[in-house]
C-alpha cells in the first residue's frame, strides 16, 4: 500500500520549498509521481471598483498573474528536474475566488496533496482555500508542511489525535499507508469521556484495528493540561519526538473554525511538524 499520485499547488516561489521537497522525499521512497499545479493568481475583486477602471485593473491583474504563474513554473521544474523523480508541471491563472474549483479537479484523482503551511508571516490569502479545496471538494488528504520541517521519506514515530470522530476515522484510514510504515504509532486520547463504551479501554479498538494491518501502537491518555488542543499535541508532538501527526480536519464548519477558531485552525497555525489531515 502506498500513495503512487501525489500533487502540489504552487502559487508563490517564497512558499514553495518545504512541499516540494517533501513530496520529492516521497515520490522517492514510494516510488510515486510528484504533479505540480503551477498558479499564478488574480488576488484583484473588480466588483469593488469604480466605473471605467475595470478594464485597466483587469488586464493589468491578468498580466501580473500570467508572470507570476510563468516564475512559478520555471522554479518548479528546476526544482523537480534536478529531482530524479517522475514528475510533471502545469501553469495556469485563476481569480483567487475561484481557486478552489482548479484545485479540486486535480486533487480529485490525486491520492495526497502535499501543501505549505497556510499561516504565517508571508503567506498569501490563497493557501487557506486551496488546502479546504483539496479536502472538501477534491475529497483528498492533505498533508501540510511547516516551513522549519525536516522532509520525511518514511516517519518513524507517528501521532494520531484520537477523539472518536468520523473524521478522525477518515484521516487514520486514509493515513495508513504511513502508519504501516512507522516505526511506532501513539493514538493519543485527551481528556477520554467518562461515560460511554469505552471508558475502560479509551483508543482500544483503534488500537486493535490498526495492530491487524501490523502498525505497532501505544495509547497515551493525557490530561486537558492546556486550553487548546492543538498545544497539547503538539508538545507531546516534541516530547516524542514525532515525525508527522494525523488527525481530522475541521469537526466544526469552516466558518465557526474561521471566526472563533477552532482545533484544525489552531494546528495548521503552530505545528512544528508535517500535520496530516483529512475531512
């Protein structure tokens, strides 16, 4: 078992180290295709401007993210010629409003989508989307890479954050590829429920399941210690020294997450260490 068609969306030549060579590192060690989908974007929102203007701001929006997606493409496939991997790269433009349909076509028959991490200091308003995209209309895990991450061609110790959900399920079975693969896996339960089937056992049957594809597992209970739990796994992240965490993404809407936050949004924010996600 093992992802054999991976895909990066790359929009910005600052961004766009830290997910190429992880998904050089993995077309690598599993012998897979790396795809690149090389965007230039129009960030303009013409309905905001005066009459008359349109026209001029159009075009001068569609030639910069014509250059912008040409400087992409060329620092793409230096990257992934000098590579050794099979790979492929395509250039195109898209109105950041509509960036999500055109990355959801390609993530659509792509078994991971790896992508920088869409918070911090330079990035561009476009990463949130295109990770949702994948995800949400694509229907394809995502594997997020921090900028500081070392690129990983098999993880040796692995986190899963554990809260019983359907989404949860969905990553840890679209992960395990890479749990087969790991050294050790930890299924981490925060604050495990103290009334319900397993109360007794928290993560047991996971622990089961995932032992009958051969993963080596350990269950770690730990206390709610910290208001969110982003913190909490990602210091027991560091404390174990993980290599790469699962978990589902986005238990709430996309909107609440988006206003008030919410453990997808707080992890995507200060993971130290490539985040795998799935909804």
């Amino acid at each position: 078992m093992a992802y054999k068609s991976l895909l990066t969306v790359v929009t910005d030549t600052e961004q766009s180290e830290p997910a190429l060579s992880q998904m050089v590192a993995l077309a690598n060690a599993q012998d897979a295709h790396a795809e690149a989908l090389c965007l230039g974007v129009d960030r303009s929102q013409t309905g905001y401007y005066y009459a008359g203007a349109n026209a001029l701001i159009l075009q001068e929006t569609l030639s910069r993210a014509n250059t912008e997606a040409e400087e992409v493409l060329a620092q793409t496939q230096d990257r992934l010629g000098k590579s050794g991997v099979r790979w492929s790269a395509e250039s195109g433009v898209a109105q950041i409003a509509d960036i999500g349909r055109h990355v959801a076509h390609r993530a659509r028959f792509s078994d991971l989508v790896i992508l920088p991490q869409p918070y911090g200091e330079h990035c561009g308003a476009e990463a949130e989307p295109i990770i949702e995209a994948a995800m949400f209309e694509g229907h394809a895990p995502v594997l997020v890479t921090p900028d500081n991450a070392e690129p990983f061609a098999r993880p040796g110790t692995i986190l899963i954050g554990w809260n019983e959900s359907v989404e949860a399920m969905r990553a840890i079975r679209r992960a395990l590829p890479f749990l087969i693969q790991a050294d050790l896996v930890r299924i981490v339960v925060i604050d495990p429920p103290r009334h319900g089937p397993d109360r007794s056992d928290p993560g047991g049957l996971l622990s089961q399941m995932l032992a009958r594809h051969g993963v080596k597992c350990e269950i770690d209970v730990l206390s709610k210690t910290m208001t969110r739990v982003s913190d909490i796994l990602n210091r027991h992240a560091s404390d174990s020294e993980a290599d790469m965490i699962v978990m589902g993404a986005y238990g709430h809407s996309r909107f609440r997450e988006a206003i008030l936050g919410g453990a997808t949004r707080n992890m995507l924010e200060q993971a130290s260490v490539p985040v795998f996600l799935a909804h």
